[in-house]
C-alpha cells in the first residue's frame, strides 16, 4: 500500500534483540545493471566484518526494473529492506527515506552506481567505531571530467569557508555516521542538499578516509547547469546573510567604478575633448548586470525555499515498501 511522509518521523525505533550495528543506505536510480553486483559486493564485505548489518536500498523513481530486481535479493536475503519512491525527488531525499529506517547504531551511506567500491566500507565502519562521528569519504584518483571536478572544487571550497569544517570533499556519498549525530539533523536532512557538512555543521567530530573512485558506467546526472544551481543552493543554505555582503559589495564595486570613470572621464575631456563615455558606460552597466543577475538568482533560491516551507509539501511519496 502507498503511504506519504507529510512530516519528519523520529528515526525508527529498534528491537535491541533484532538492533543491527550497521545499516548501510543505498540510494538507487535506474541502476537495474549494477545493483546485483552491488548486492553481492556489499554483503560479501559486510559478512566479512563481523557485525550485525542491514542493508537499505531506496529507489529514488527508477523507470527500469530496478525495484523488481531488488525485491528478488530481499526474498534471498531478509536483511535487504527497501523502500520505492513515486517518483525522483533526489538524492538526499531518498537518503532521509533510507535513514529514517535504519535501526543501527552506526549508519553508513553510498550511491549505487559503484563509483565507490564496496570493499572500503570496513574503513568507514572502524573509524567510526574508533571515535569519530562522521566518517568522510575522500575519493582518491576521481574518475570524472573536468567539467565535474572543476565546480566541484569550487562547491568544496565554499563549503569549508562556510560551514567551517576542513576536509577536502564534502560531495562524497560514502560516509559513515553516528547514530547520534544523525538524530539532530534529522528534520533538515533531504530539505538541505549535503547531508554531510550539515551533520558537520552542528560541531559532529570528523575523520577522513581514503576511498577508492572508479568511472561512472553511462553518463553523469550532474550536469554544469545542475552544479550552477548547487553552489547557489550552498550559498542559500550555509551562508548567512549573503544579500547584505553582496549588497555592500556591489555598492563598492559601482562606486568605484563611477568615481574612476569620472575621473577618467573628465581628464579625457579635458585633454582631448572627446570623451568614449558609450563603450565605458555600457562596459560598466553590462558588469552591473550581471552582478544583479547573480543577486536574483541566489534571491529566487531564497523564495524557493519560502514557497515549499510555506506549502509545507511532503519531503518524498512513497510507493512501495519491503
């Protein structure tokens, strides 16, 4: 039977008979080729570790076999749970789905493309059980274009400006968390894009551990436009009171570029009496512009986040649950 998550339900609460100590969250998007291998991959490494686990896959709106494929590795293995979404709402959606059911003490999160391998999960597992809250993935030798890593190191360094936290790669899926440092972030997890530097950002402890990083098989779903509309979402969310700086610094800026102009302007004048007054001028309101664009831009993020707050939309549908 369907159901809808109209509000943040408290994580679940748990058996202590039946408690496993880690559930892995796995969130998938038409990954019918690779989700099998993942499986196997997972649970091999997982039965390996020693550990009570449970492994939670949500299907983020899949339009393959997906989800059929998935329900025919619960019915061969009873510690695969999942949950199908209506439709696509997005990664960190799908991630709440999956972490709001987790039961375990330590909760682990990847994507199910296989960009990251299944093996290191026992690094993330440890270091957490060593102390730290947050296990942060960092992918070593990335795989991904320029046209990913580029922006990506621009988000990161916002990221670390911003939140205050200073690891290299707040875009790695492949985390490990606390129980307890998840809980607190719970209500905002899915509605805040990057679930780990708002983990970070509430003072969680943090390790970084090296993971592997193979080639995603087909194409990215990041695309620069997608990328564009992260780095303002990162400005929206974990920049306080941007408008007001990038108001004082677009007056600063316009008026120096009017006091140089004028001055320049007048010296001209004065000297050759005939001042270039239409290409500077139009230099100087095209760099206006632009500036403004920016500032609308970030503005219609703000109402964005205003309109669904207000409307208080359900975070994700859900269609299927085993």
């Amino acid at each position: 039977m369907a159901q809808t998550d109209v509000a943040v339900p408290p994580l679940e609460p748990a058996d202590e008979l039946a408690r496993p100590q880690l559930s892995v969250v796995v969130t998938l998007l038409n990954e019918a080729d690779t989700v099998q291998e993942l499986t196997r991959r997972t649970v091999a490494t997982l039965d390996t570790l020693g550990v009570p686990f449970e492994l939670i896959f949500v299907d983020d709106g899949s339009t393959d076999d997906t989800f059929a494929r998935v329900e025919r590795l619960h019915a061969a293995d009873s510690r695969i749970r999942a949950v199908k979404l209506k439709r696509n709402f997005g990664q960190h959606p799908a991630m709440h789905a999956g972490l709001v059911r987790a039961r375990g003490d330590i909760l682990l999160t990847m994507d199910g493309d296989l960009q990251n391998a299944p093996e290191d999960i026992p690094k993330l597992y440890e270091a957490v059980v060593a102390g730290a809250d947050v296990a942060s993935g960092r992918r070593v030798a990335r795989h991904d274009s320029w046209g990913r890593t580029l922006p990506s190191r621009l988000i990161n360094g916002m990221l670390r400006r911003f939140t205050g936290v200073a690891i290299s790669d707040f875009g790695c899926a492949f985390n490990a968390y606390r129980r307890s440092a998840i809980e607190p972030m719970l209500g905002s997890i899915g509605r805040q894009k990057f679930t780990k530097a708002l983990v970070l950002s509430g003072g969680a402890s943090v390790v970084e551990v090296d993971v592997s990083h193979t080639a995603r098989r087909g194409t990215s779903r990041y695309s620069p436009l997608r990328l564009t509309r992260l780095a303002l979402h990162v400005l929206a969310g974990f920049w306080p009171q941007p408008i007001q700086w990038i108001g004082v610094a677009v007056g600063m800026i316009c008026t120096i570029l009017a006091i140089a102009l004028g001055a320049y302007g007048i010296v001209f004048w004065v000297q050759n009496s005939n001042f270039p007054g239409p290409l500077l001028g139009g230099v100087a309101v095209l760099f206006v512009l632009g500036i403004q664009g920016f500032i609308l831009a970030l503005v219609g993020e703000y109402l964005g986040r205003i309109q669904h707050g207000v409307e208080n939309r359900p975070l994700y549908t859900i269609d299927k649950e085993i």
